[in-house]
C-alpha cells in the first residue's frame, strides 16, 4: 500500500488516520479521526471497511473516546470505556472483529486496573496498537500460509476486497495472492465487481495493478460464465465472521460462488485470521446480517438507476455453508474439514 490503511498520528492524545475508501480509485485520499463519533462514522459509511480493518478501526476509537477522560476513579474510567465499546459496537453488526477488538480492550483495562486511570490511557493505546501490529503480522502469515495452493498460470477469482485495504496491510484472500506473485507465480486474477458498493471494482483491482498482479474485472453475473469457460482454477475470498462449525459469512454473493465452485470441482478457500472466527457462535444462523439502505442499490454512486419507489431488499452478507468450503487459510495454518474438530483444535 502506498499509504497506511489505517494508523494512530502520535501519542497518547493523538489521533486516527486512515484512508477514506469510498474515495477511491479515483482519488487516495486520507482523513483525521479526532473524535470517537468520526470514527464511529467512517465504520458505518464504509470509509473504513473490511473485517480486520473495522476491528482496528474499532480499538483506536475507544482509545480516542477516552484519552482525555476526566474520571478521577478507575471505577469512573471503565464505565466511560464501556460506554464508548457499546456505542463503537452499534456501527456495523455483522464483522466480528469489530466486536473481537472492543472486549479485548475492555479485557485489558480490567487486567491492570491496578495501574491508575492516566497509567491505564497508555496501556490501552498500546494494546490497541499491538492488535493493529498483529494484524499486519497474521496477514503476512496468511500469505505464507496459503501461496503453496496456487500454482503458476492459474486463473483466480476473488469476491469483494480481503486485501491491503481490508487489514492493517497486505490482506487476508489477496495475501494469499500477493504471497504467490512474490514467488515468482503468475496468476490472473479475476475480480468481480461486487454490487452494490464495488468493492471489487473500486478496491480490489486497483490495489493488483497497484502490486503489479494481472487483473481482469468481471461483472458478479459475469461469475458463473467465466468459470464455465475454464478461466478459473480456485476461488478464494475472506470473511467476516466463521461460526464454531465452519458457516462463513462473507460478502453478499460469496455463497453463490461456493456453489459454482461445487459444481464445477474447483476449489474455494476462505482465508482470515483468528480474530474472525466467533467461537460462541455456533452456526451461521446465529450470525447477525447487516442489511443496507435501498438507496446504495436504487441510486449507487449519486446516478438514480430504478424507479422512484421500488421495493428493495439489500443484505450486505450471506453465510456459506460449511461443507461447501475447502479450506480455511489462517494465521495458525490451513484447516481442512472436519471444520468444528479442526477450528477447535488449532484456535483454543
Ligand atoms: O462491507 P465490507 O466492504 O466491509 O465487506 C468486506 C468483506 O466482505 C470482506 O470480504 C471481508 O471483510 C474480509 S476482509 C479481509
């Protein structure tokens, strides 16, 4: 990436930077959070996106919520970070390390309360800096992890953006590619464009020309076709949040590209890192859906494309079954069904 996704400018008291992606391709343009209802905005309207990206998006916004807290008792300090956590939680529903990063900061506070309130600032910045850190780190790990499943002159399709911009750096599904393209393999990628609000188009096929990677942009009803003409040897996306037993919620459209894959016998990997699997959520009926305005449907980008009044019905993600999956690409490594054995053992 030619700049940071996302970062904290300064110290304690400083503030968040990130690029403003609904910007882009036509313009990189970067913003400064100063307050935690600014960062609460950029989540909700996209301006930050992608499940690791939120998740980080979210531990700086509770670190701006409160450094300048006055409360003069610990007691007082995590009652306002509590407040901030519930608030920064009601931005988006579906991405579970949004909420993964929230209690894990909430979980750092309550561990070294013994610290003081102004002692207790400090370590929340660092902790929310260590989970930025460590995603950058687990996505290189992804890479690692999955290059080996791709080989020279394949065709890959690719649904939504699990790159750079999606993570700290490097991403999660475009890692795996990136990993490949470093090892000398030449892949052709195929991006679809990801309706309604083009993460394909916008995000994920400027970010591969950005990498030098081949790139070709599809239609997503373009999908089955070019897979039918043999174009394509894997599928490989990322995802918001995997249940106990597999289920992965992903980008509206990600199922229907699980089921082609079945019927055309090619592989489709979901690759993340341990922070989007949700342990307490048994199956993917449990996962909460977000559903978006009609309008980013009826009138996308400013340009009304349906009648005044039409009904409309817009999820913003679908759950792939389990048993549609090939393989989970992750920090700690590749898992292969029995996905609730194998999530178990290499994720407690
Ligand atoms: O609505 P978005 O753009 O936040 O949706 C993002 C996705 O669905 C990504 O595929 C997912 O978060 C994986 S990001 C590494």
């Amino acid at each position: 990436m030619p700049v940071s996704t996302i970062e904290w400018a300064g110290r304690l008291g400083g503030h968040v930077r990130m690029v403003d992606q609904t910007r882009l391709p036509l313009e990189l343009a970067v913003i400064e959070c100063r307050t935690v209802q600014e960062v609460w905005e950029a989540i909700r309207h996209l301006r930050v996106r992608g499940a690791p990206a939120i998740g980080i998006a979210g531990a700086l916004g509770a670190v701006l919520a409160v450094q300048d807290s006055p409360a003069g008792t610990v007691e007082a300090f995590e009652d306002e970070l509590r407040t901030a956590c519930a608030y920064l939680a009601t931005a988006r529903p579906t991405a579970v390390n949004l909420f993964w990063a929230l209690d894990r900061l909430q979980r750092t506070a309550a561990q070294h309360r013994h610290l003081g309130v102004l002692a207790l600032k400090d370590r929340l910045l660092a902790e929310a800096l260590v989970i930025l850190e460590e995603d950058r780190a687990m996505c290189r790990r992804i890479g690692e992890a999955g290059a080996g499943l791709l080989r020279d002159g394949q065709g890959v399709l690719t649904h939504c953006n699990a790159g750079g911009l999606a993570t700290a750096d490097y991403g999660t599904a475009l890692g795996v590619i990136y990993r490949a393209h470093e090892q000398g393999k030449s892949l052709h990628v195929y991006a679809d464009e990801t309706r309604p609000l083009l993460q394909g188009a916008r995000l994920t096929s400027w970010e591969l020309m950005q990498a030098g990677v081949e790139v070709t942009l599809i239609c997503d009803s373009a999908a089955a076709e070019v897979i039918k003409e043999g174009r394509v040897q894997a599928i490989l996306v990322g995802a918001d949040r995997i249940a106990a037993n597999g289920d992965t919620a992903n980008k509206i459209g990600t199922y229907g590209l699980a089921v082609l894959a079945r019927e055309h016998q090619i592989p489709f990997y979901v690759a993340a890192p341990a922070s989007t699997f949700d342990l307490a959520t048994a199956c993917g009926e449990a996962i909460p859906i977000e559903q978006r305005p009609g309008e980013e449907i009826t009138e996308g980008f400013g340009r009304r494309t349906a009648p005044h009044g039409v009904r409309t019905y817009s999820p913003a993600f679908d759950v792939t079954p389990a048993r549609l999956i090939t393989a989970f690409i992750t920090d700690r490594g590749l898992l292969w069904p029995t996905f609730a054995e194998a999530i178990q053992r290499v994720l407690i």
